[in-house]
C-alpha cells in the first residue's frame, strides 16, 4: 500500500506535540541504504527529519532490529556529551511501524561538501576533538541498547562475541560469499577474544562515522566546522577504538595524524599498539563481515556486490591475517 508522505508527516509532527498545520514541504533524503529518510520543512524554517525502518517481515541482519531506538540512545549521548548531532524529537508509531523524529543538522555531508586541502586538516582535527567527547559517555553494560541481541553484557569480551556470532549466523543464513568460510573465521576471532578483557567501561561507539555520516556546515561567515554527527543507529556501549574503523574506512587511523591530534587533545587515548593493535583489527574484521553480508538481503546491484568483492573482502582477509598474529 502507498504510503501518503504528508499526510504522514502531519500525523508523526500531531503525535510529536508539534503544529502539523505548518508543514510547508516533505522532500526524501537519500544516501542511506536502510531507513526511508524525509526531510520536513515548517512554514517558520524550522527543518526535522523523520526515519521509517522497514517493515518488520523485511529481510535484514540480526543487529538491525529496533535500531531507531539506538539512534534516540546515540543522540542523549551525543547532546550530554555537547557535541553537534541531531537531537530525537520524539520516538513513535508501535512495533509493527515506529519511526523517529529529529531535529536536522546543519551542513553537507563530508563528500557533498568537499572540503578544500587547507580545510581538512582542521575539520580532522575538530572531529577527532568531539569523538573524544563522545567517548567520555558511558553506558550501563556492553552491546546493543536496542536488545537485538539480548540484554547488555557486564564484560566486553561477552558482548563483542554474540556481535560477531550474529552477524556470521547472518553470513550462514543468506549465504553471503566471505573469503573464508564461516567456522574457519569464527574461529580466528575466537582465538584473539583475549584482547577484549583490556576494555572495562562501556562508552558510547557510533560505528558509522565514514565521510557521508559527518557534515560540514560553512554558515558562520563561510567558515567551515562540523555541523552533525549523523546516523547513530548503528551505536553500541563498547570499547572507544571500534570507532577508529569506519573514521578510516577501509584504511588505517594511525595515517590520521590530524584526527589523532585533535582526539589527544581534550583527552582521548589512541594507543594503537600490543593488544590495542589486535582489538582494531577485530572491529575491522566485525566491520567488512557487516558490509560484506549485508548486500544479501538488502538485494544490492551488481556493481556494489562486485566492490564488496573485490575491495572489501580482501581488506577482511587482512584482517583477520592481522588478528591471527602475534601481539
């Protein structure tokens, strides 16, 4: 059945406790790949976001379910953290059809925006500033909040096992192509658990901080800074360095000197080396088996399916190369 996206919109914006009679446009956003994203313009300029999930009998990852209730936990962090993200408005609908209702962020996303040479090394150095302010957030357990995998962990090790179980369970299901089979990749990452006992506070990991997920807003006076950090769903109480994977998307952080500095700056700790090195090559590994199985049930193109094959899979290879030796 169509769905009518005004008359939705007006209905959502009730529910919120905002003036419906003032929507003035409902336009989609695209350059994500899971929820139906709308912008929604009031008559007084004022700008939200509205994220619908697929229905429920959709096919997905086991992680996925009830992820809207994870972006709503990313964006408390990220306001009791005081670093530019959407707030959640409010959290709606019923089980079989929630959605949520954000504030917009201002900006372009990093790729849209473009950065010239002489802006980057700055606009690094401020992320890597709010990421560390992010990471000063704290959670009551390990894993999910959503409860897609069950109840918050009191152990890191614990927690980061049944992510990665899940999403290989995920790989077995839909009979995702990885470069090695299952058992044997499940059996790498089991040999490394060790490495996780070091994490010992929960904080606040977004996971999906590549360049589309980061805007850049150049409204003060043409100057350009972080406007949001955007698309929290993906968030998890874990150790800080599992966020270094998708800040270096398919490359390495430790290249990132700016980003580094400006993490150091107000206080993060980036040491990379010993049993560190090993815990980033995990969540590297965690990382490419999501976005490697994940082109199944999302039924991706023959173009996508092809780069997953032939740039994300050897980058797991290496990986999990990277996990099996020694520290």
């Amino acid at each position: 059945m169509k769905v009518d996206s005004w008359e939705r919109a007006c209905r959502v914006l009730a529910e919120a406790g905002l003036p419906s009679g003032a929507l003035a446009g409902v336009r989609p956003l695209t350059g994500g790949t899971y929820n139906t994203v709308e912008e929604l313009l009031l008559a007084d300029g004022s700008r939200y976001v509205l994220k619908i999930p697929p229905a429920p009998t959709a096919p997905g990852l086991r992680y996925e379910r009830n992820l809207l209730a994870a972006e709503a936990e990313f964006c408390a962090g990220a306001a009791e953290a005081r670093v530019p993200a959407p707030r959640a408005v409010f959290l709606g609908g019923d089980p079989r059809a929630p959605y949520l209702l954000l504030t917009a962020s201002p900006g372009l996303p990093w790729p849209q925006a473009a950065p010239a040479d002489g802006e980057r090394a700055e606009l690094r150095e401020e992320l890597g500033r709010q990421v560390a302010r992010l990471h000063r957030v704290t959670g009551p357990g390990f894993g999910y909040p959503s409860g897609a995998l069950g109840p918050l962990a009191s152990d890191w090790r614990t927690a980061f096992t049944a992510m990665t179980g899940a999403v290989l369970a995920d790989a077995r299901d839909h009979g995702a192509r990885l470069p090695r089979p299952v058992e044997e990749t499940a059996a790498v990452l089991h040999a490394a658990a060790g490495a996780l006992d070091e994490v010992t506070v929960p904080v606040l990991v977004h996971f999906d901080l590549w360049p589309g997920n980061i805007l850049v807003d150049r409204s003060a006076a043409g100057r350009a800074r972080i406007g949001g950090l955007i698309d929290g769903e993906r968030m998890f109480w874990g150790d800080p360095l599992a966020d270094f994977v998708s800040l270096a998307l398919l490359g390495d952080i430790r290249t990132d000197e700016a980003f580094l500095a400006g993490y150091a700056e107000v206080g993060g700790e980036a040491t990379l080396g010993g049993a560190a090195r090993v815990r980033l090559a995990l969540y590297r590994a965690y990382l490419y088996l999501i976005m490697l199985t994940e082109t199944v049930p999302r039924a991706a193109d023959a173009a996508h399916r092809r780069w997953v094959r032939d740039v994300v899979a050897p980058e797991l290879e290496a990986a999990l190369d990277e996990v099996a030796g020694p520290y």
